[in-house]
C-alpha cells in the first residue's frame, strides 16, 4: 500500500509537467521579449491586414509581419515591427494561425 501512496503523487507531478509543458515552450522562440501566448478559436482569424515595411538593412534587420491576437475571443491586430537579425543566413518563419480537424490554433513566429 505504501507504494501507491507514494507513485500517485509522481504520476499526478508527472502528467501535470507534461500537459503545462506547452504553455511554457510558447515562449521559447520570442523576439525581443515579446512572447505570444498559446491561443486556440473555433473560428478562422480575419485577412491579414495591409501594413507598409519600412526600408531595411537586409543583413541586420528583419520585417516581422503582424498577425491577429485573440483575447476574449475577439481578434485584435498585433502590428509588425523591424528587429535585428540575428545572423546574416538567418531566416524567419511568421506566425500564423493553422486549422485543424478541433478549429484553429495559433503558432509563433521564430528564427530558422
């Protein structure tokens, strides 16, 4: 008996870990200390809307385009903003919102 006691409280540690796990990593490929949180909708995010790129200094700075927010289940748009480039072969893979068979979650930007 003594050993259930003691295994239900791992697993419960263990499974809690697994299942936070996501949550944490979001923030793993931020720009800038700008880290978007994990958003799912059961609805597809509006058109991109149109935004004027600055001209840039393409072996030092990046445009990172905007993208739609979700809060309250209200879509908001995150503007785009120029960051520096990390390294000169660096390459940027945007955000963007994927639809799966459940609805439609979104995926941070990060350097490739």
């Amino acid at each position: 008996m003594g050993m259930k006691t003691v295994a239900l409280p791992r697993l419960l540690c263990a499974l809690t870990a697994m299942v936070a796990l996501p949550f944490f990593l979001t923030g793993c490929s931020d720009t800038d200390n700008d880290v978007a949180p994990y958003w799912q909708s059961d609805e597809p995010p509006p058109a991109p809307q149109f935004e004027t790129r600055p001209e840039l200094d393409p072996r030092t700075q990046i445009w990172i385009p905007g993208y739609w927010g979700l809060s309250n289940a209200k879509f908001y748009w995150v503007s785009g903003k120029v960051i520096a480039r990390p390294d000169p072969t660096a390459v940027w893979d945007a955000a963007r919102w994927v639809h799966h068979m459940y609805g439609w979650s979104f995926q941070q930007g990060h350097w490739e």
